[in-house]
C-alpha cells in the first residue's frame, strides 16, 4: 500500500522514514520529494501488507517529529482521480 507523509522536518532522510514505519511492518520504497536537493517536506512510502499500512497510518498520523506532526494518508494513485483533473482547458485563438 502506497503512503503519503507531510510537514515532515527539512532533516529527515528517507531511512528515517523507513525505520519509524518498519516498526510496523516492512517498507518497500521510501521517497522524500526535494527540489534543488533539499527536502520539500513531504514524501511516499510503499508498505509490503495492507492492514500494516492502515495501523501505521492510524498510528502515526498527528504524530510529532521534532518540531512538527506528521500528516499520514494513503496515497492517491492516478487512477483514483477524474479524467479532468489538473487539465487545462483548451483555447483556440484565431488570429
């Protein structure tokens, strides 16, 4: 199962995040997004068993990292979201 974390600390690394979900069962994959090569604050993590996922989810969600609590959701894929979601609307122009 595909997991969403965010507000996570600049600090955290990916096996951060793998350690403190492992306590639940085992990570696949872990991803913190960055840009420029710093961490954005919020990442994915895939988890091996379904009902692990959802008791860590459950579990970690509001919980404090240093300074800030987590935010903790399943992950929503591509295919979840409607067919016009983040398209812009085509305009023709005649000039």
């Amino acid at each position: 199962m595909k997991i969403f974390v965010a507000n996570l600390p600049y600090h955290i690394t990916s096996e951060g995040i793998s350690q403190l979900f492992g306590l639940f069962g085992v990570v696949l994959s872990t991803r913190i997004v960055t840009q420029n090569g710093k961490s954005k604050g919020f990442g994915f993590l895939e988890m091996a068993d379904e009902q692990q996922a959802k008791k860590a989810i459950e579990q970690l969600d509001g919980s404090p990292i240093s300074d800030r609590n987590i935010i903790v959701r399943p992950a929503e894929t591509q295919d979840e979201e409607p067919a016009h979601a983040h398209k812009r609307p085509r305009i023709a122009f005649k000039l």
